[in-house]
C-alpha cells in the first residue's frame, strides 16, 4: 500500500492548521477541476491522480489486501483518509462512483479503474 499522510490527531495544536490546508487543497483542485472543465469520472480521476500520483498508484492505494480488486469499505476509508471531497468535486456521492466502477457492487476489479473498455464510467 502506498503511504499517505494522515492529519494528526484532532488533540494536536496544529490540527487547525492541517483542517486550514485541506481545505485550501480541496478549493485549488475544485478551481483546477472546474478550469479544465472536467466532470464525474474524468474529475475523479484528475482528483486520484493529483493525491497519488497516478491511476495505476491510486488503484494499488485503494487495493489493500492485492488482489486486484478494491473492497467497499477499502474504496470508503481511503475516500475519507484522502479527504477527496468526491461529491464536491466531480458531483457525484462516492458509494454512487463505487457502484458504476464495480461489476459486483462489493468490489472493483482492475480493469475497471484502469480505463479498459469494460469500465462503465
């Protein structure tokens, strides 16, 4: 798994700070987003992409136990460790983007968040 910086715990001095970055994180990827004019799937992917630095990385993240799939509850811990703000940024709820991506709505195989011809964003 590739490792992502988590904020410390809400008890640090600093947490304002980090909640004050993300929040200014998430407001340069909406700009960002909203300049290229991209929407649901190709924001996703932009936003994978500018947290982990490729799909290929970010399917890898999201498959916690490799074996080339991404469980539901792998695809909502790293939703919210990765404050990816989905429905904000590419107007779509994370459980919906998860049940177009999945052939069987409890799991996403690799082809799907690859971009292969089966993918059904």
């Amino acid at each position: 798994m590739i490792p992502v910086v988590v904020p410390e715990d809400s008890a640090s001095s600093e947490h304002g700070t980090d909640e004050e970055e993300l929040k200014a994180e998430e407001e340069q990827l909406a700009e960002e987003i909203e300049s290229l004019n991209l929407t649901s799937a190709k924001a996703l992917a932009y936003l994978l992409v500018a947290k982990l630095g490729s799909l290929d990385k970010a399917f890898k993240w999201f498959d916690t136990v490799n074996k080339g799939s991404i469980p539901r509850v792998s695809w909502d811990s790293g939703e919210h460790l990765l404050h990816l703000g989905m429905e904000k940024l590419t107007g779509l709820k994370a459980q919906d983007i998860f049940s177009m991506m999945a052939n069987d709505p409890r799991d996403v195989s690799l082809p799907v968040l690859s971009g292969s011809s089966s993918s059904k964003l």
